[in-house]
C-alpha cells in the first residue's frame, strides 16, 4: 500500500499541472508504484492468492489507461512510458 508521502511524489513527479490528480499520466504512476510494492510482497508471500488477484486487476487497469492514452495522445503515450520505463 502507498503511504500519503510516496502517493504525493508520485503524483509530483507525473503530473502536467499544479493540480493535476486525474489524468491518465499519473493514473498510471500511481498503479505503476502500486505494482511494484504488490509485486516485491508476493515474492515474500507466494501463497497470497487475494493479493495476487489484486495485482492482476491492476495490471489490467494500466493497460486499460495505457490504451486510452495511446489512441488520444501518442506523444504523451510515449513520454510516459519512456518515464516509467514501461514496455510494451
């Protein structure tokens, strides 16, 4: 789980505008960090079948955001995978 601090960061770091909070860009920061804390807990916990779940769902809604970007904004789409070191 991102703690208020690690949250903020985030949202610091891919944010387009002083108040921007929803836009594709940091949704997807933000389920990118969420990814990796869930990822680096399951190797900890193999049997965490919940937790796993949760994880699958968030990849899921990544993709899903990553896709909307591409087809409205590709230079954006490509800055924000170039950021987050992303492959598709």
């Amino acid at each position: 789980m991102l703690t208020r601090t690690k949250k903020l960061k985030v949202v610091k770091d891919a944010a387009i505008h002083d108040k921007d909070t929803g836009s594709p860009e940091v949704q997807i920061a933000l389920l990118s960090k969420s990814i990796e804390e869930l990822t680096s807990h399951l190797k900890k916990h193999l049997k965490d079948k919940h937790s796993r779940r949760g994880l699958l769902q968030m990849v899921a809604d990544r993709r899903t955001h990553l896709k909307y970007l591409e087809s409205n904004d590709k230079k954006r789409y490509g800055a924000i995978v170039k950021k987050l070191g992303l492959k598709k």
